[in-house]
C-alpha cells in the first residue's frame, strides 16, 4: 500500500465570498437541463446556495 501525504489544512472562513456580501452572477443548469439565472430566479428574495459533488458519476 502506498501512503499519501496528508491534506492540507484549509480555513474556510477564508475561502469563497465572506457572509452578507453580494454572490457572483451565476447561470446554471436546472434538473431538467433548463439556463436558470439566480438573480432573475430570486426576484430579490435571499437564498441559501449548496454545491454538492456527487460520489457516483
């Protein structure tokens, strides 16, 4: 078995846009392959943005 280094220790208070500030223009696809923009979509409401990576592709 091969050993790996390990990871580096990163501080996510530091990584990404800081809380309260305005996020990035960002237009992505939906469920059903749909351009959906998230300000349009939002109509000024907030919303909570999650990225998930998938272990199965």
């Amino acid at each position: 078995m091969s050993t790996r280094p390990p990871l580096p220790v990163l501080d996510f208070a530091r990584i990404g846009p800081a809380i309260g500030s305005h996020f990035p223009d960002v237009s992505l696809p939906n469920q059903q392959g749909e351009i959906v923009d998230l300000h349009a979509a939002r109509d000024g409401q907030r919303a909570l943005i999650v990225f998930h990576r998938s272990a199965s592709w």
